[in-house]
C-alpha cells in the first residue's frame, strides 16, 4: 500500500521546486474577488428586497449562524450529518469496491450486474425516499439507506473502469512467470484501482454531503437536513441560510481537507505522477 | 550440444492471414542465436509462439527446458513497485533478488520506482527479472529499440558479459542486424510476411572482429541487407 501511495503521490523533482522570483502585484488573488462578489451581490439584493423572510442579509445569517452555536443546536447537527454522511461513504465503498472489481474482471458479471446499477444510478431519492420511508420510517436508516444507493454506482463504475484500464501487458509478463492468480490480483488489479477509488470518494465527498442533508430533510430525525426542515417549517428563513451555509462551508472544507492531504503525498511521495 | 528448442513445421494464421509459414529450426544448449527481418514480418509473433506465451499454432516445437525468462520490448516493470518490489514479484527470495539486481549494477537503485530510472535502466531492471528465475534459456524481444546508442551498446555488453558467466541459451529477435551481429553466434534471416526462414549464417568464427562499430560487422551488415527482398 505504502508504496501504490508513493507511486500515486510522487515527489516532485527538487530541481523544480526552486522558488521562483516573486512579481510585485497590487491586486488581491481573484478568489478573494471571488468572494467579495459573491457577498457583495447577495448584500445587495438582500437590501433591495429588504425582506428576511425571503433572502436574509449575509450579516443577519452570520449573525444566526452565532446564536446557534452557542445555543448548542448547530453543532451537534452538523456532526450527526457528517457522521452518517461518512458511514454511507464507507459502506458504499466496501460493497462498490468489490462489485466493481468483479464488473471489470468478468464480463458475464458486467453483464450481470450492469442493468441494476444503471437502475439505482437513474433512480430519483424522492422514489427511493418512498420506499424506505415505509419501511424504516423516519429516522436515521433511511438516509444512510439514500446515501449508500446514490454512491454506489459512482464507485462501482470507477472501479469497473479501474479494472479496465489494467495494463495487460502486465497480465502477460505475469503469466510468462507463472505467477499465482492471487499474487496478480493483490498486486496488479488492486495497484491498478486505486487511482480511480481515490477519484470516486473525491467526487463522492461532495455528493454525499449534499444527498445526506436531503434525505435528512425528507426522512431523517437529526441532522441539517431535519434542522433545515424544521426552520422552513416556522418560517425562519435566517435560520435555514444558516444551516446551509453551515453544510456549503463543512463541504467545501471537507473536499479541500482531502485535496490538501492528496497534495501533501505527492510532494512527498515518487512516481509517475511526478512527471 | 544437445538441442534446447526444436521446431517443426510451424505456421501461424491470424484469420486468412498467415504469418508464419512452416519454420523448421533447431536452437542449440547455450546457443545464442538472432533472427533477423524486416519491420512487421512476424518476428514477434514467432518469438511468442517460441516462448510459449501463443499456443495457438500448428506445427511441432520441443522445449527441453523447464525455466525460461523473457526480456521484453517494454520493460513491463509495475509502475507503484519499487524495482526491489518489481523482481520481488516474480521471485520472493530476497537473495537471489538482490544478486539479480547486483548483476545488472541496479543494486543501489532498488528502493527507486520505474519512472525514475532511464530507459536503459528500465531495461536492465527487465533483464534481472529474467534472471532472477534462474533460466536456462532467455527469449529477447527487440530489447534495444526504444534505446540510444549509447544504453545499447552498455546494455548489450552487459548481456554478453552475464551469458559468458551463467551460459544460457539466448533467443533474439530484432530488426537491427549490426545488435545480432554483436549479441548472436548464428543470425537467422527472415522473409517478409508470411515469415520464413530463408538463410542462416553462422558467425561463431568471427565473433572477436564482430564489434558494433567494426569495419568487419559493416560488410556482414551489407551483406545480410542483400537478403532482405
């Protein structure tokens, strides 16, 4: 493992990490502009409107963002999201990872298995939603169930394609050596996909975080999702800007937090991707 | 010298097409030995049937041997494994690994991954795999191409250097007569596709004037040309 990572996360060649002469600029980095827009234009049209009810000021939802913090609401929530939102990704993964190694090994198994992941990838969560919801009710198995089923293909696929994408040349230099079929599964195919697991729960970070506060919303019991609903349901609009921005923020960081640990491998790992 | 391969009567079709036609040879115990042909006439193909990695054919080939390495084109080496690691696959006797890599002076490299080697290195790093299962014939197969001059002739010394040591029987297949000259004691000459063989030439006597820049190994590259139609 230690040495896919390395070949995964190479290091960059010392020669071209020499620093290079800093220009002088007077402008700020264009995502600060970035921001600075979109703040600006929601201040605005929150003045324009000057109604809270419909779009609360940027200020106003800080503010709100604040107040339940410290009255102890906002957090817990957001754990209980996070929580089930990484117990569906990891579920996901132990039952995609070896579905999509068997879809991309065999193809009578692709065949196979084809038609239902197409079939719960097209599925919409609100049909799922009223299924589960009669059989679990309304709780916490029914958005793990949503988050599962809506990361399931995205994984299965990566890995399938993982599969297909095996070199095999390697596969025949393998043979030629007589090497056992374990040894070549353990040490090409797995080699061969981690490259694309590591694609699949980049992408299904910002997925499940999103699929997680909806399936909370419509049949959760705790969770942003249900503190979204509960807001919407007594009308205070500030309170469920809050709690959005609060899962925008938490996704966002959550997505950098794996890139900044993907980038840190590669400058201290070695391999192709050094290149 | 006992036969280590005997084939008879080898074709080889891909469809309509046929690509080997009735190839009859006998390659000798510690017999290095070179085909030759033009680009795309079936050396590869016949190499691979040689070898046993294609058992779809007709004809009859003998292998008196029971471990054979084979040098690829490319270097095949898995590119997440360290070169430690890449010969570690084939064989887990960390000795042998390691006298493979010596053998070949990759030993210092071997905590390196593939990318971080050169072309030649890589190849090496292909032939201490092929050595590393103790063979008693290695099947070469263009292992020069993707090389300079300069990798070519340091690998191909190297190679000479390690036969005159282990003494196995080596089959080339290349289309660069001046590397058979240099590597081989009998070039074979091969047709344009359907492949057959149509000349031998052994080179046994003149093996010490056979150097790659020798005036010597220019006239016999001249003349091996003439048989290419």
């Amino acid at each position: 493992m230690r040495s896919i990572l390395k070949y995964l996360f190479p290091m960059k060649d010392s020669t071209q990490n020499k620093p290079m002469k800093k220009t002088i600029t007077a402008h700020p980095p264009n995502w600060i502009l970035g921001v600075c827009f979109l703040f600006g234009g929601w201040w605005i049209l929150s003045t324009i409107i000057s109604e809270p009810l419909i779009l609360p000021s940027p200020l106003l939802v800080a503010e709100r963002i604040l107040s339940l913090t410290v009255e102890g609401s906002l957090l817990p929530a957001l754990f209980m999201t996070f929580f089930k939102a990484l117990e569906g990704l990891g579920i996901a993964l132990m039952i995609g990872t070896p579905v999509g190694l068997l879809m991309g090994i065999s193809r009578k198994a692709e065949e196979w298995l084809r038609p239902t992941t197409m079939v719960i990838r097209s599925m919409p969560v609100v049909s799922w939603l009223s299924s589960v919801i009669v059989i679990w009710g309304v709780g916490w198995r029914a958005p793990l169930f949503i988050i599962v089923t809506t990361l399931l293909p995205l994984i299965i696929y990566n890995v399938a394609q993982g599969v297909k994408s095996i070199d095999m040349k390697l596969i025949e230099m393998a043979r030629v050596y007589r090497i056992s079929r374990k040894k070549v599964f353990t040490r090409i195919y797995l080699g061969s996909i981690v490259p694309f697991l590591l694609s699949s729960i980049r992408v299904s970070l910002g997925t499940m975080w999103k699929v997680a506060i909806v399936a909370e919303f419509m049949a959760g019991d705790s969770g942003l999702g249900i503190q979204i609903s509960w807001a919407k349901f007594y009308l205070e609009t500030p309170k469920v800007f809050a709690f959005t921005a609060v899962a925008v923020i938490s996704g966002l960081l959550l997505e950098y937090l794996f890139d900044s640990i993907i980038s840190l491998l590669y400058k201290k790992g070695i391999g192709i991707w050094a290149q | 010298m006992g036969s280590m391969i005997d084939v008879k009567g080898l074709s080889k079709a891909y469809g309509n097409n046929l690509i080997l036609d009735n190839m009859n040879i006998t390659i000798g115990k510690h017999e290095t030995v070179a085909f030759l042909g033009p680009s795309g006439c079936g050396k590869t193909t016949f190499l691979r049937c040689l070898s046993d990695i294609d058992r779809d054919y007709r004809g009859i080939i003998n292998r008196k041997y029971k471990k054979a390495g084979f040098v690829f084109q490319e270097d095949r080496l898995i590119p997440w494994n360290t070169l430690e690691r890449n010969l570690d696959f084939v064989s887990e006797d960390q000795d042998k690994i390691r006298e493979a890599l010596d053998t070949v002076g990759l030993l210092k490299h071997r905590h390196l991954h593939p990318t971080q080697l050169s072309g030649g290195m890589r190849q090496r790093a292909n032939l201490a795999r092929a050595l590393l299962v103790e063979p008693e014939v290695i099947y070469f197969d263009e292992p020069f191409q993707s090389l300079d001059l300069k990798s070519k002739i340091s690998l191909m010394d190297e190679i000479k250097d390690i036969y005159s040591k282990k003494q196995f029987t080596a089959v080339l297949v290349t289309h660069g007569i001046r590397e058979a000259l240099v590597f081989a004691d009998r070039i074979v000459i091969m047709s344009r596709e359907p492949a057959r063989l149509i000349k031998e030439i052994d080179i046994t006597k003149m093996r010490s004037q056979l150097q790659f820049f020798s005036p010597e190994t220019a006239r016999y590259e001249k003349k091996i040309l003439s048989f290419y139609e």
